[in-house]
C-alpha cells in the first residue's frame, strides 16, 4: 500500500491563531503571507518526522518515542551545514500525539521576515485535539516563549517540556554544540552530545493500543518509536 503523502495549505495568520505585525513591511510577500498547515498524514501518520523550511532556516518535528515529540528549529550556514537554535522536547503520556482522530491533529510554522532581509520571529505549533503546543523564537534576541513562558537561553539551546497533555511544564534547559554538518539538526546527533537525553524520552514505554486507528497503522507507530529508542540508546 502506497503511503499518503504529506498535505500542504496555506492558510491567512489569523485563522491559524497568529497575530501578524502590521508594522512588518515584508508580511505581504509570498514567503510570508501565510502559514503552512502540515496534515494529520506529515506528521502523525505514516512518518516520524515533519519538516518546513523557510528561507535560511528549517524546523523539523520528530516523533522519537511513545512519549516524546521533538521540535527542532535550525538556520543554514553559508558552508551547507546548519546551527541548531532551538529544540523542545515535548513529554506527554505514551501515544499523547495521536490521541483522537486524525482530523483532530496538525503542526505547521509561520515566519515573518523583518524589513532587511534577517529572519523575525518563528512560530511552530502541534495541535493534537484539545491539546495545542507552540513554542516562538526570535532570532534577533535569543528569546524563546514555550506556550505563555518567555525563556532567555544564554547559551542553551535544548529544552524539556513535560506533561504536555496536562499542564504543561518547563523542567530544564541545556546546552548542546550547536553545529550539525547537515542541512538540519539531526535528532541523533543532538542525543549523542547530550546522552542523559536518553532518560528524558522514558523509551521503556510502550505506545499505547488506540482503537480509533487502524491497528496496522498503530503497530507501524509502534515500531517505529521502538527502532528510533533503540538507535538513540545505541548512540550515546
């Protein structure tokens, strides 16, 4: 069976929950007049990762284990490698990220240029039925808001957010060598510098049976964040 492919839209700011700036001049180009809306199938069906790449910088959604989604956002250097600015470990109960029905579930990003050409602020967000994640970083202060949380990172680049089917919680922030040799940062790479890393994705949990998916699909999760544990466990 051919898998689905990723589902692109784009959609005004407002619908999808953002305030644009109206003194942002450059709101009204192509690159950022909307946000790109990834389907349920980007992220939550059939893969383990989603990515959305504006101009100079990428950010990635990566499915890792029964409990833990990773959002990374990265910018590329001039010599083809990138340089992680921010990734959020986002922790929930076994299967939090395919709770619901699919049409209950999305991720996307939203960019806003500034008047000279530098990336501004970037939004990305996971929603998964009454559950909506979103994590902000400006470029130009090194400041990153987790939900209603402004975060300075002095230097750290790595936060773990936990509980987020609940209420959640910033736990920790950390600081990882930052330059990735590839076009973006690479969920390996980033668990091998920091090994305790391991522990946060609680890998010994099983993703859970959910009877409003297909059981082939749910099984197909499952093992998919079983070889991605394992990989990451044989990393470090």
């Amino acid at each position: 069976m051919t898998p689905p492919q990723p589902v692109v839209r784009v959609v005004p700011f407002e619908q999808a929950g953002i305030t644009p700036d109206p003194q942002n001049t450059r709101l009204h180009t192509p690159r950022n007049i909307g946000v790109i809306l990834l389907a349920a199938t980007a992220m939550f069906g059939c893969g383990t990762a989603a990515r959305v790449q504006f101009a100079g910088t990428t950010s990635n959604d990566i499915r890792v284990s029964a409990s833990v989604v990773v959002t990374t956002i990265s910018h590329n250097e001039a010599d083809g490698t990138s340089t992680l600015d921010v990734a959020v470990f986002w922790r929930g109960s076994p299967g939090w990220f395919t709770a619901g029905d699919q049409g209950a579930q999305s991720a996307g990003a939203a960019s806003t240029g500034l008047s000279d050409g530098r990336p501004g602020p970037q939004t990305h967000f996971i929603g998964v039925g009454p559950v909506r994640l979103e994590v902000q970083f400006d470029p130009g202060t090194g400041l990153v808001q987790i939900q209603d949380q402004s975060i300075s990172l002095q230097s750290r680049n790595v936060i773990l957010v936990d509980e987020v089917d609940g209420t959640p919680r910033v736990i920790e922030t950390i600081r990882v060598e930052p330059r990735f040799p590839r076009g973006f940062a690479d969920i390996d790479t980033l668990v091998r510098r920091h090994p305790p890393l391991v522990s946060f994705l609680r890998c010994d949990a099983q993703f859970p049976d959910q009877p409003q998916h297909n059981p082939i699909e749910v099984a197909m999760w499952r093992q998919m964040t079983d070889l991605t544990c394992a990989r990451l466990r044989d990393a470090r």
